[in-house]
C-alpha cells in the first residue's frame, strides 16, 4: 500500500510540474490553470463514474498534485435524494456545528481517478491552454489598432498574405496590398494593424499596406523631431503603390519640417520610399491659411495665385501656362491628391485660361440691355 502511494505521489508531482512548465510556456497564470483542469475534471468524473447528478467538486493539490474528490449535498431535514441531500442527524455525526441548509463535503476519491482523470482530461486541459493563450494573444494585440507591425510571410493562399508577427499570425488581404508588389514565403515586410477581432479560432489580426496610417507611422520612425513631438504630419492623402501627399508642420520656428521629414542627403524620405516599393511622395507644409496651404499641396506646381470661397470650400488656382500639366498630374492625380490633403474643391487654371475666363466675366457685367422704344 506505501509503494502504491509512493507511486501515486510521484505521478502527481510529475503530473504539478507538467503543468507548471506549461503554464510558465505559455504565459498562463497558474491559479487559473489550476482552476480551469479543476472545472474540466468535473464533467471528467461524471462522464466516466455515471453520476451527472450528483453535485461534487474536485481539488488538484498544489503541493502534491494529487486529485481529491469530494460530493457536495445539502443538510435537509427530510431526504428525498442521497446524491444531493444528507440528514441532519447525519451531518451532525459529522460535524456537530452543521445545521439545515449548510453544504457538507465528503471525499469520495475513486481508487483508480488519478489514472482516468489524467487521462480524460488531457484533451481537455490541452484545449483550454489554447484558449487561454488565444486570450493572452488577444490582450497583447487588442489595444495596437493603429499600430505598426514587423513580420515575416508564412504562407499565401489565393491572394491572402498570412504573416507571423511573433505570438500571433495576421492577415494582409488582397485589398490591403501594394498593387506593386509581390509576397513570398520568408519576406519580411511592415504592416499596419487595422483591426483586431476576438473569433472561435482565436484572435483575428488584419494587416495593411495602404492605408496612410502605415505612412504616417514609417516616417515616426525615421524622424526624431516626430517622436519628440515638434513635428507633426496633419493630413496624408495616398494612392497606394503610386503617389502619396504628407502635409506637415513644426511647432518651432528654428525647425524646418519638410527638411526634417526629407532628412539629410533625403536618407529619412527615402527610407520611407524603399519600405514602400517606391511609392513617391511629396512633403509640403501645412498651414491655417487656406490659399497657402491649397498652394502648397500642388507642390512641385508653381502657383501664381489662389481664390478661395471658405463657405463651399472651393477654391481657384492660377499657374503658369507652362505649369499647368505638372499642377492637374497624370491623369489628374497631383490635383485629386491635393484636394484629398486639404479637404478643398480645386480648380486649377493657366494664366491664359485665366485671362480669357476674366475677359468673359468682365463683357458680361458691362453689357447694358437696350431699352425698349415707348409707343406713341
């Protein structure tokens, strides 16, 4: 009988420390590991002695490791179950101090439990560990919306890109990817985290690689006036994989923010522009004045003058002839962009379409209607 309880003793440490290493693995809090086996050995023992009736609870040692379980039933007067209810005479025999409607616990370990419990529970146990971890994930990720993330592909299927991104594993869909790139299993990429889903299979991470956020956070890395708060980008607007727009601005005079963003011999910018297979982008500073804000965004047009109606927050914009193709871009993209910086209507101009559009506006105000001749 000692060398049987030695053996189970044993089984049991083995069995705690199992657990424990596992706990410390996954970085699981131990008492609630502990208390999870405890609620999953319940419907162990029910399963496997044939009493789904009976109310009981169950104890892992965490000394020993050893299982003990007890039945709970409730002191009642008058008994009408033996598998929920214990007299009162009975109790007292127990413990005198009992009265009606306190729960009594008797140990009622089976000779054999400590086998069929480990051997039941383990399935169970394992899938509570990754539940558990599922959550730990969840925790570490739920709050780094809007955050920039480092990983490495693991695997495409279709169009998805499945990157691991250290405890968990993300996903870039065919929407959120550079139109000009290609992903290959083991590339390393940056992304940005857009939305963080708590799902039955755990936590669901979607990444992404156009959207501005992902600019805006690759140049806070680049530019040490962004971290120390001096520089700040105030509007992007980006055509992902082609152009972008960053509008900036310094809360010190003596710092240039373009120069800061471009860095020097333009290593920062270009830093930027490699990260992002190439994607052009134009640095202009933002300011409180429209016209001069709406003059800058078609940087690196030259304007020569800028009318703005604050109301409908439309604006005209004169250039020179020869400007003009570089003011609207390809297709107008240097003009869309610029109105999606600012937030204005804009409508670009020549000189000379200018001056022929006045023309027209200024006969139209000097024609005088002649009167019509009275009747005798």
């Amino acid at each position: 009988m000692a060398r049987k309880s030695t053996k189970e003793t044993n089984g049991g440490k083995e069995f705690l420390q199992t657990l424990q290493e596992l706990a410390y693995e996954k970085g699981i809090d131990e008492e609630k590991l502990f208390q999870t086996i405890e609620a999953a050995l319940i419907s162990a023992y029910k399963r496997n002695f044939s009493c789904s009736d009976q109310n009981v609870r169950i104890s892992l040692s965490r000394e020993t490791g050893a299982f003990h379980v007890f039945a709970r039933k409730t002191v009642v007067e008058e008994v009408e179950s033996d598998i929920t209810d214990i007299s009162l005479e009975q109790a007292r025999a127990i413990n005198p101090d009992y009265d009606v409607d306190d729960v009594v616990e008797i140990e009622m370990t089976p000779a054999n439990f400590g086998r069929i419990a480990a051997q039941t529970a383990k399935q169970v146990v394992m899938q509570r560990l990754r539940e558990a971890e599922r959550s730990n994930v969840y925790d570490e990720y739920k709050d780094r919306s809007a955050d920039i993330v480092t990983g490495i592909v693991q695997r495409v299927e279709g169009r998805n890109v499945f990157v691991d991104i250290g405890r968990a594993e993300a996903l870039l869909m065919a929407t959120e990817q550079l139109p000009t790139e290609e992903y290959n299993y083991g590339d390393t990429l940056r992304a940005y985290i857009i939305e963080v889903k708590s799902t039955a299979r755990g936590p669901q991470i979607m990444l992404s690689r156009t959207h501005p956020g992902l600019l805006k956070k690759l140049f806070e890395l680049q530019v040490p006036e962004m971290q120390e708060g001096v520089v700040e980008i105030k509007s992007i607007a980006r055509e992902a994989g082609s152009r972008s727009k960053v509008a900036v601005y310094s809360s010190e005079e003596r710092v240039d923010p373009i120069g800061a963003c471009v860095g020097p011999h333009y290593m920062r910018v270009q830093a930027v522009v490699d990260e992002l297979a190439g994607e052009k982008i134009d640095i202009v500073k933002w300011s409180d004045d429209p016209a001069t804000y709406i003059a800058n965004s078609l940087n690196p047009a030259k304007v020569i003058s800028v009318a703005v109606n604050e109301v409908e927050k439309v604006s005209r914009v004169i250039v020179p002839d020869y400007q003009l193709s570089l003011a609207i871009g390809k297709e107008g993209q240097n003009a869309r962009l610029a109105a999606k910086l600012t937030g204005w209507k804009i409508d670009i101009k020549s000189e000379s379409q200018a001056a022929e559009l006045m023309a027209e506006e200024a006969a139209e105000d000097t024609a005088v209607e002649e009167p019509a001749e009275e009747e005798a």
